[in-house]
C-alpha cells in the first residue's frame, strides 16, 4: 500500500478542514482494500475494535455532530451494513452529505441546534472534532490492517 502524503494545497480555512479531513476518510476506506470480510471484522483487541467498527463509528459520528446536532435533523437507526461496499457507500454517502452542509454554511460560526452534551459548539469546533477523530481513528485503523496482513501505508 502506497503512503500518500497529506495534501499541502493553498486554502482558506474551511477548505483546509475539509481537504485534511477527507484525506484521513480516504486513509481510512483504503485500508479495507483487498480484504475479506473476517478480516474486516477482525479485532486484535479486547475491546473489539475492528476496521468494520472504525468505519460504523465515523459513520454513525459524522452523521450524529453534523446532521442531528449541527442541522437538527431527527436521528435515525443504525443499519446494518453486512457487505463491505455497502459499509463504505454509507460513509461516503455521510460523508458527502457532512461536506454539503460544511461548504454551504454562511461561515463556521454557527451553533449546534440541539443538545451536544453540554454547552452548544460552533461548527468550526465540530469539523475540528470530526478531523481529530477521523485522524486518530485512522492510525487505528494503519495499526489493524499492518497486523492482518503486514501492508502499510497511507
């Protein structure tokens, strides 16, 4: 697996969040590649950490920040996603809908509409959050898939 280097292009502010952040979403996807399904579920932990559970979690935290706390848009169930294309169609499909509302929001100032644990937070904290997230998620994600089957790279 080649080792793509983070992008250095020349942006304002919430083009640089999104460029970095979709970097790291592509890191992640692409660690998927060429494996089976036990390989994705695998988990080398106890606390059952897997690359299947990398993805459902980004998924499911994109669309919990940005669509139901930033938007206000009502919560939905968890579907499954038993096959591997349909488990990264729906972080991309999440992903392409987070990115929607990134870019067309008036600025990154704007609050969260319901509640977020506590005091609401701008989206600019939110996109900052999702980055970290997807960031630390992703070197998780480098350290399984060098364990299954020796590959690294970004």
């Amino acid at each position: 697996m080649p080792d793509h280097k983070p992008p250095r292009d020349i942006l304002d502010e919430r083009g640089t969040l999104l460029l970095l952040l979709n970097y790291h979403r592509s890191s992640l996807a692409a660690k998927l590649d060429g494996l089976s399904e036990d390989q994705i579920n695998w988990s080398p932990v106890a606390s059952g950490t897997s690359l299947r559970w990398l993805v459902e979690h980004l998924t499911r935290t994109e669309r919990l920040w940005i669509l139901q706390r930033y938007r206000g848009q009502p919560g939905i169930v968890h579907r499954d996603t038993p096959d591997v294309s349909d488990l990264l169609a729906a972080y991309r499909e999440v992903a392409h809908d987070v990115d929607e509302v990134v870019l067309h929001a008036a600025n990154l100032d704007g609050l969260t509409v319901t509640d977020a644990g506590g005091s609401p937070v701008t989206l600019r904290w939110i996109v900052m959050h999702l980055l970290e997230e997807t960031a630390r998620h992703a070197g998780h994600a480098d350290l399984i898939r060098e364990l299954i089957d020796g590959s690294t790279g970004r």
